[in-house]
C-alpha cells in the first residue's frame, strides 16, 4: 500500500488530499470536495499533465509576441520540450484569438493556439 | 458631455460592471479606460487559471477579458480607450483627457470606481543595500516578458510569494531564465496553494517562508542578493544569510488599491484595505458613486472581481433609475479577531436585496476553524473550516430575512 | 581660451553656466551618463539660510550669497523653488542659549530675518511639531528646491550657451603641457588652458593628479527616507534638530514636489560608491525624525536613498587655484550646503578664471530658460490648450505623478536630453511617485528606444551596464 499526500490545483480551492493506493492499484483519495480532486489525484499519480502557457513571436504585428496556451493538458515531463518547440516559431500579423499556431506541438498531439488577438502594426 | 453611468477603467470590475448596469436598464454606459486597450491587467496575465468559477472552465486572462469585451460590446457598453481621469467631483462629474478630446468632462448620474490596484515598490519594503537596474514588481516583469516579449534577467531571485511572484517564477523558468529562490518574510505564502504546487514545485524552485531580503549588491545591474531567516519579529537572524549571485530580484509583496481619485474626491477610505469604505450597494461616502474590484479591495480570482462588480454595475443603475432609496438604520460590520476587514462596511437590511456577500480577508493562518458571525448576541453562521489563510479571500452570504428590522453591530470572527 | 570643468554635477554645471557668460571655449568632462549623477541628486535639496557656517569662512559667504541668487535663478531658469522657511528645534530647556549662539552666527553671516520662538509659538505655525520642543530658532529665508532640476536646469543653459559636455568620459590623468593641461580620458585625451576641479567625492583624486599638496576627500555617507505625496503637508517648514553631544539630528522636510522627506544620517566611509541604505540607517533616521513631528508615518514610505556628501576635514569650500598648479582650479570639498551655494561658487569661480585669464563678456548669452511643462500642476484649459498643441500631452505614461508622452519626449529632446531611465526620471518625475516605476518603467523603455533609435535591450537605467533588458523571451532555453 502507498500514501500519498497532495493539494489539488484543479481549482483554486487546494483542498489537501490523502490518496491510499492499494496492493490492486484500487486509488482511495479522503479531502478533495468536488469529484475533480478525484481525478487530479488518480492523473497526478499516475501521468501528470499541465496546461502550458507562454508567448510566440509574430512579424509584423502591433505587439511582438501573442500570448499562447496548448489546447489541452500535456504530459508534465513534455512542458520543456512545448517551450522549446515555441522558440522556433513565429507567425504574422494578423492573429486570430483561438488561431492555431502548431498542430501537435512537441509531438504530444496537442495543438497551440493563441489566446489573443493581435492585430497589424 | 453626459451620460447615466461612467466607469472609470475598462479592466475586469469595470467590464463586468458596466455589463450590469446595461442589464439592469441603464441607457447609456461609458468607459473611461487609460489604456490603450480594455482588459486592463488580464491582458499581461497570460496564465490559465480564470474563470472556474465565472465559466466553469480554465481560461487565460486575455480569453477572459475578451469574454468580457465582447459582452460588453453586445449590450452596447460604450468604451474611450487611451483616456485618463483627473478628477471626480462630488456631484459626479467626471474630467479626463485623451488625445482626440483634449480636457473634457462629464456628467454622469453615477460613477463606478474601478481603477484597480497596484504593487507596493520597494522602498515600501525598506531592503536595504545598493540600487543597481534588475529589481522589478513582479507585474513590470510580467509586462515584459508576456507583452514586450522580453527577458528582465537571467538569474533571479523572487521576494514575495504572492500570485503575481509565484506565476513569475515559473514563466521565467519557461523563458529560460533560472529562478534560484523565492523567499517569503511571513511563515506563510500570500498567493494560493494551487500556485505554489504548479509553479514552484513543479520546477524545483525552493519557497524559503520566514526569509527575506537584507541585501542587493551590484553598482549598475544587479549582482547579487543576501537572504536571511527572520525570528518571529520578522527582524533577520544575523548568522542565517544565503548568498544568491543574480541579476534580477522581482518583488511580489503585497497589492495596494489605487486609489488617488477616490482620496481627491474625498471618499471615506479603509485604513485596512486602502480602499473606499461602501454599504451594502458598493457604495461609497459619497452618494452615487460606487467601488468594485481591486480597487475596492484586493481580491484573489477574478472570478469574484467580476461577481463584486456586476453588483456595483446593477446598484449604480438602480440609483439612476430610482435615485437615492430611502435610508434606515444601517447594521455596522465589525471584523473581529482574525478578520481584518469586511467589505461591506454597513449594510442596510431595508435596501438590501434577498441576499448580501459579505468578503472578507483573515490576518493569519487558521486550521480547523469556524467563520462566525453575529448579530448583537445572536450567532447567525458557524462555518467549519479546514483553513483559512490571509492569501485566500473568504465569502458569507446573509440573507434579508435574518437581517430585517434588525440594528446593530454585525461581527465576523475566526473561532476555535 | 580652453576651459575644461571635470564633473557635471551641480558645482560644475553652475560654473559651466558661469563661464559661457563670457568668451571661454567651455568642455565639461563627466564621467557618468547624464548630469547630475553623483553627490547631487541624493541630498536634502534644501536652501540653507546660512546660520550655520562658521563667520568668515568661505562657506558662510557662498551659502548666504547662494541663497539670494537661488529665487531669481529659479525664474531665470524656470526650476521649482520654494522659500518655505526652516526651523531649529531645540528639545531640551538647558541647550536654548546655544539656539542664541546659532541666532548670532547667522547674522554674523548676514543672515536675514532670524528669530527665536517659544516651542507653543512654532506649533502655532507648525501643529504637528512634537510637544517635546521648547524653543526654536526661525529662519525665513531657507528654501527647499528640486536639486535635480536645478542641476539640469544649469547643464542645459550652459549647454545652450555655447557649453560642450562630454558624457561617459572619465578623467584619468592630467599632464602639465606648455602653458596649460592635457586630461587623459577613458575617451581620449582633451586640452586646455584652465581646469576646473569639481569632481564632487573625487575631487582629491583629480587634485592629487596636479598638487604636490594632497587632499583627502572622504565621504560622508547620509541615508535619506521618502514619504508618499499625502505627507507633505504634514509640516510646511524645514525641521532641524538642533546639534547636541548625541549628534547632528536629522531634519524633516517638505520637497518642493510634496513628498515629504526625513534624513541624513552622517557616516564617514572609506568608498566613494558606496550608496547602499542600511537596516539601521533607516532605523535610526526614522527614530530621530519622530523626535521632531508628532505623528511620523512610517508606512508611508515610498523610497530610500543613500547620497554621499564630499566631505573634506577642513570643513570649508576648497575653492582656488591648487598649490604648485597654475591654471587648475578646484572647486572641491563642496559639502553642504553645496547645493545651496552653487549658484555663488559659480560666480566665484568665474570671477578667478577671470582673474587668471581674463576674456571679454558674450554678447549674445541668453540666460533665461523654459523648463518641460508639468501636466500634474496645470490647470485644465492649459493643459487643453498644450493637448491641441501636442496630443502627446494626453498620454499618461507615469500615473502616480500624472507624467506624460509629451514630457518624456521633450525631456529626451532637449539639449542634453535624457538618454536614460534616470534621466527621464529627473527630467520628468516619472518613476518618482508611489508606485516607483513599477507601471511606467516598460513604457519609458520603449519610448527612449524608439525616439533614439536604439533596441529596448540597450536602454540602460543610468549608463554602463544597467540595462532593463537582458534578452529575447526563450533565448535562455538550452
């Protein structure tokens, strides 16, 4: 049997959660208060993912860079190589808010797309 | 130049109140935004993380305001950006300048306060040592990494772990730069606990609680950074220091209300918050001119900034659709011990509606604990809680008919 | 006529002013960025009356003579001045004769108007100063000014005078040639006929270059604390303290911008650098400072800073021509009240150039000078007015102290404009308010590098290496 201890970042409540996993992998998690905690515990322990954001460059635009995130959770150990792959890109002026600017970023399958709008200069 | 209703800043507590007040039937509603755009901070606040509660799912803070913006739009908000205020005046009329108009000014039936906050510098904080290029307020970092698109340092050690500090470290540790410590003077963080697992924890990064900074060296950049423990004086414990070789220090201590217009206008102000002290409508001394969002005091989500709001934006419309409602006995609310300021000040049972969301902030951290309130002798809630801390902001709800007819003082206490 | 000034802080831009009256060819050598970048812009920036110094000495007479010039000056030039008056606080029953001995210097030294008042009678003018005192010394005629203003306000006249500054440009040895000097400079080398030393906290390196009678400049190290824009009304006068066997005390005072500030403490050290504040600087002048007012915010504090005054032992003026050095003269050991006194060592130093080398008056010097516009203190039809003029003037960049696009551009603009974050600060205020830069910084970057046509990534706070920016965002990435 193993315990883990954790707080929940599925929201901004942090519930401090006890999590008992069993000989049969069966998950017991006591102090989430919502199901998500559930989930988190049983992901977190077992293929962490996080939502990575961060900022792309763009040509000829009224700002020099649009803020981006990846379409869904990515595999913790895989955040690294997102922001690496983001470094060699660039897109031009205009970008649409929700535009695609990589499909399968960093070969995790998720696509990243912006979180603004940017205009022309 | 005229108008019903102006809001002085297009950030997220202006947005959501000028939205408000449109639906609650106010005709013509109008911005006065000092930026260049409408969003306000959210617009350099690029993390996810908003609006789980607004909209039940995990937004950045640019889709958040752009909600907001386009909701605005719908309902015929209207917006001057590149507009700053200069003053208000008691029978609410409103002067700006912008570039197209030069010094104008407006007459509004209500004003809504939603100019936010802003960080506290460090001359605030009295770190000693040199002054050298390379400390920041974790927000101008943010501005230049999220919006310019450019590195403040390379190597950086993080005063403060409020939010703004604690989502630094890890966009800087994404941009390449090395975070090498985030030190916190109290026993406690200011920011949430989800922030400190996902951007300290996850990238190793030590958060030194009871630490803080008792040097900068460095003639023109900075080069480096002292950090020492501190007793339960907050004083340092000569003997403890850590040397960090740097070149950024950001500082992340605290928010502070912006409140000059507020001061000029001569709004009776909290000395705890900084902030307008308002009745149960959000409004200020002064009458017909309200207070929401970071301006009022400093929330934790954004969610709650737009929910304040939206009951400032409904509350400014009603007052210039009905006018002033007549005015009973209001109930006085008392932050007893370990609450340090309710928001609400008072609140009128007679002009309440069916309910009223008190918040408030505690001075500690308190486990397993219960939020009390009173009424004179009466206890009208006993909320178990597992913890409360200073970083998170804490919500009652009363309603109408607890309250009605009632006088006195309203106390809220951190009990067992 | 070759005159070459090394160091543009307040001494040497007042002489620079001085000498472009007249037909010299004038270079000012400064090692830093921009003027007034050392002793004189973290200093008390008061007008001393001039009860202090002791009668006779040079000090005395500049101080009181500064003092007279600074309110014409300040119209001439166009930079804040206030003559909000000062007093010396006595706390103690038994040390009230000495506030007479005071009374009685100062009108050795023509010192106009001193009084002396019973302690109810201060707080008749000033209610907030501290019950604690007993009796003191009024003087009318102290001022406060902005020294940053004042500085600049000098560099830029003479500079339009005809005045040539050469920034980033250390003097690094001086050679006796033919008849005149040959600087070494982390530049290259310049000439000159005549050389004035006013090097601030160096100026006995400089002098020690040329002089066989060496000098010893140490630095006296004053921490100072500011107090947000609410505060400065808390009292209208300057505050003193009367010196006891405890110390010099500290004053409390109004800046002419509304701040209020508290300082100096007064520590000699060894390193001409060394402007860190310290715990226990600030510690001890915020005590000593609530000696003097009654209530004393201490968590109304915005900033601290740390000046170093160019304390020589003499304790007076160092102004002539060095022993065994023709042609090279110091202005040197210019302690307080330097900023007080530059305007007379100004003429004064002139006046010995004069003596050595006497050229014919400039017909055409224009001595008057129009300061950036101030958006914060302008009426609203001025300032619609200056809007239709320039729309710049409607953008807000600094909104603590209500600075603005068209301020910033007319500060970098100017003769000797601003090429730095600093530079813009001093010029403009922005950065100065509650907030410290914290808002405006990114914006001034952006707009210093634009309009010098540089990259964000070279804008420096203060010259050399004190850039804001140290890359592109993932650069760092491995």
């Amino acid at each position: 049997m193993k315990e883990h201890d954790l707080i929940c970042i599925g929201c901004p409540m942090g519930c401090n959660m006890h999590v008992t996993i069993d000989e049969e992998g069966v998950f017991t998690v006591t102090g989430n208060t919502c199901p998500n905690g559930e989930r988190y515990a049983k992901t977190e322990l077992t293929k962490p993912q996080r939502q990575v954001t961060s900022t792309v460059r763009v040509l000829g635009g009224a700002l020099d860079v649009v803020p981006v995130k990846t379409a869904a959770p990515v595999p913790k150990e895989k955040i690294f190589d997102c922001v690496r792959a983001m470094k060699g890109l660039a897109v031009p002026a205009p970008v649409d808010l929700g535009q695609v600017l990589s499909e399968n970023l960093a070969d995790t399958g998720v696509d990243l797309i912006a979180t603004k709008a940017v205009g022309r200069k | 130049m005229k108008t019903q209703i102006v809001i002085i800043g297009g950030g997220p507590a202006g947005l959501a109140a000028a939205v408000s007040a449109r639906k609650a039937g106010a005709e013509k509603v109008l911005i006065l935004e000092r930026s260049g755009e409408l969003g306000g901070i959210l617009n350099q606040c690029i993390h996810n993380g908003f609006g789980l509660h607004r909209f039940k799912e995990e937004l950045t803070g640019p889709e958040y305001a752009a909600r907001f913006i386009q909701m605005a739009k719908e309902a015929g908000v209207e917006a001057m950006t590149n507009t700053t205020v200069i003053s208000v005046s008691p029978d609410r009329s409103v002067t700006a300048m912008s570039r197209e108009k030069g010094v104008f000014t407006v007459e509004a039936g209500a004003v809504i306060l939603a100019m936010g906050c802003r960080e506290r510098p460090r001359g605030a904080l009295r770190i000693p040592g040199l002054r050298p290029a390379g400390i920041y307020s974790a927000g101008t970092a943010q501005k230049f990494v999220n919006v310019l698109g450019r590195m403040p340092g390379k190597r950086v050690v993080i005063l403060g772990s409020g939010d703004i500090g604690l989502i630094m470290a890890r966009r800087m540790t994404l941009e390449g730069a090395k975070v090498l410590a985030v030190a916190e003077l109290m026993p406690y963080s200011g920011g949430l606990k989800r922030n400190i697992v996902q951007c300290l924890d996850d990238y190793g990064i030590p958060l030194l609680l009871s630490h803080t900074v008792v040097d900068i060296r460095g003639k023109e950049r900075v080069e480096g950074v002292t950090v020492a423990r501190v007793d339960d004086k907050l004083k340092p414990i000569p003997g403890t220091e850590i040397e960090y070789d740097c070149d950024t220090l950001l500082l992340s201590c605290g928010l502070i209300p912006e409140n000059e217009l507020s001061y000029d206008l001569g709004c009776e102000l909290s000395p705890v918050t900084s902030g307008p002290r308002v009745n149960e409508r959000l409004e200020t001394s002064i009458p017909g001119v309200f207070a929401c969002g970071n301006v009022l005091h400093v929330h934790d989500l954004v969610d709650y900034v737009s929910e304040e709001a939206e009951a400032a934006g409904a509350a400014a419309a009603a007052f210039v659709l009905q006018g002033e409602l007549p005015a009973g006995e209001p109930l006085r609310l008392v932050a007893a011990s370990g609450v340090r300021y309710t928001v609400p000040s008072t609140i009128d049972p007679g002009r309440m509606g069916e309910t009223q969301t008190v918040r408030f902030r505690v001075g500690n951290v308190y486990k397993d604990c219960r939020v009390a309130v009173y009424l004179g002798e009466e206890r009208l809630r006993y909320i178990k809680k597992r913890i409360v801390t200073p970083g998170e902001m804490e919500q009652v709800i009363l309603k109408k008919s607890e309250l009605s007819g009632k006088t006195g003082e309203l106390r809220f206490a951190i009990e067992g | 006529m070759k005159v070459i000034v090394i160091g543009a802080g307040v001494t040497g831009c007042a002489i620079a002013r001085e000498l472009c009256r007249s037909q010299y060819e004038v270079t000012v050598l400064e090692k830093a960025s921009d003027l007034c970048e050392g002793t004189s812009k973290a200093n008390s920036g008061i007008v001393h009356a001039g009860f202090d110094a002791v009668p006779g000495s040079l000090m005395a007479r500049l101080n009181v003579r500064g003092s007279e010039l600074m309110e014409p000056l300040s119209r001439e030039l166009d930079f804040a001045y206030r003559r909000n008056g000062a007093f010396v606080l006595c706390f103690e029953k038994e040390n009230e004769p000495r506030l007479q001995e005071l009374k009685e210097r100062g009108e050795k030294n023509g010192v106009k108007g001193l009084r002396i008042l019973t302690g109810d009678e201060v707080r008749a003018m000033e209610p907030q100063v501290s019950d604690k005192v007993t009796a003191a010394l009024r003087a009318p005629t102290s001022g406060i000014v902005c020294p940053f203003e004042l500085t600049i306000a000098l560099g830029e006249n003479a500079a339009v005078n005809g005045a040539d500054f050469r920034f980033n440009t250390a003097v690094t040895g001086i050679r006796r040639k033919d008849n005149g000097w040959t600087l070494e400079t982390s530049k290259g080398e310049f000439e000159a006929d005549i050389v004035i030393n006013a090097a601030g906290v160096y100026a006995d390196r400089i002098h020690n270059m040329v002089s066989e009678e060496k000098m010893e400049i140490i630095p006296r190290k004053g921490e100072y604390c500011l107090m947000d824009k609410k505060l400065g009304g808390l009292v209208d006068s300057t505050l003193f303290q009367l010196p006891t066997q405890y110390g010099k005390g500290v004053l409390v005072t109004p800046t002419v911008h509304g701040n209020l500030m508290v300082g100096p403490t007064a520590v000699d050290i060894p390193d001409k650098e060394n402007t860190a504040t310290t715990a226990e600087g600030m510690a001890e002048l915020l005590q000593r400072g609530a000696k003097s007012v009654k209530n004393l915010p201490l968590n109304q504090i915005i900033t601290s800073f740390t000046g170093l005054r160019a304390h020589e032992s003499h304790d007076d003026f160092i102004i002539g021509e060095a022993a065994g050095a023709p042609g090279f003269i110091d202005a040197a050991g210019i302690a307080s009240p330097g900023l007080s006194s530059a305007p007379a060592i100004g003429e004064y130093v002139a006046e010995i150039v004069q003596s050595i080398a006497p050229a014919e008056k400039k017909e055409n010097f224009i001595g008057a000078r129009t300061g950036i516009p101030h958006v914060a203190g302008m009426s609203p039809e001025a300032l619609h007015a200056l809007i239709e003029k320039d729309p710049a003037f409607a953008n807000v960049i600094c909104r603590c102290e209500r600075v603005t696009e068209g301020e910033i551009l007319a500060a970098i603009h100017r003769p000797l404009g601003a090429t730095t974050l600093d530079g813009v600060k001093r010029r403009t205020r922005a950065g100065m308010g509650r907030c410290q830069a914290g808002f405006c910084s990114p914006s001034v970057v952006e707009i210093l590098a634009r309009e010098l046509g540089k990259d964000p990534g070279e804008i420096t706070k203060a010259g050399g290496e004190s850039r804001f920016i140290t890359g592109y965002d993932k650069e760092g990435l491995a």
